[in-house]
C-alpha cells in the first residue's frame, strides 16, 4: 500500500545539491489502471498502482535495461524525466521533491510517504511546502503524461 500525501513547491530549498537525489525517467503503458515502467538512475521497475489519491495499492516488478527500453517505446503519451532528491525530514519521514525537466518545468512537486492513513492525515507540512494537491488527479504523472 502506498500512502503519501503531495505538494507544490514554488521556491526550492538552499543547497538542494547536497541531498541524495537520482535521475528518473518514466512511461505509462496505462493509466487506469497505472501501469508505469521507470529508469531510477542504474535500475529498472514495472510498476502497477490501482485507483486512488492518497492511499493505493502498488507492486514493483523488476526490469532489465533492454526490457525496459522494450516497454518504453509502447508507453502512451509523453515520457516524464526529472530529478528527485529525499530531503530527510523525520527519523521515518522523507521528502521526495522532484524537479521536471520541459515540458513540465519548471513544476517541483513534494512527495511525503507514510506508514499508515492517520500518519498522513495528522501531518503537518514543512512551511516551505505550498499548496497540497493530494486530492487533484491533475498532479498524477499518469495524468501529466497525457497532457498534450
């Protein structure tokens, strides 16, 4: 189960180089339901992810770099890139802010994951964060795929 709560960001942090952060690439074979493959950084994945917003049912599969480039090039839609950095927040929480390359730039989306509903529902985010888009479809890199 994946639970996680998403944000915008209009100004990023000081020094976000000095956090771990790795390039992702990633196609949708389909969007409902999500059926993802991504490149994070040296590994490959077939994601499955059923209906919902804040809480949803996710499976990784993995792939080899020639299944993947296989799969790629069946995705629906644009391919989405970006670079995603885990800003420590707690000793269990981390940020995951994912800064898109064109045509989505200059978008930077804040990602937090939780062990469980009350945990995301009683989260108070950092100042920094702008407004929450946990609800709006709209900020679903499936549904961003899409866009012409």
């Amino acid at each position: 189960m994946e639970i996680e709560r998403k944000f915008l960001i209009e100004k990023l942090p000081k020094e976000l180089e000095r956090y771990p952060h790795t390039r992702l690439e990633q196609g949708y074979l389909c969007t409902s339901p999500v059926v993802r493959v991504r490149r994070d950084g040296d590994d490959y994945y077939l994601t499955y992810k059923s209906a919902g917003l804040m809480a949803r049912e996710e499976y990784n599969l993995p792939l080899n770099e020639t299944s993947y480039n296989h799969l790629k090039e069946k995705a629906d839609g644009r391919i989405i890139s970006k670079t995603r950095y885990r800003i420590p927040l707690t000793e269990t929480l981390t940020i995951e802010l994912d800064v898109f390359d064109p045509p989505f730039a200059p978008l930077y989306l804040a990602e937090v994951e939780f062990p469980s509903i009350p945990d995301a529902k009683a989260f108070i985010p950092p100042e920094w964060f702008g407004k929450e888009v946990t609800e709006d479809p709209a900020y679903h890199n499936s549904v961003m795929s899409l866009m012409k």
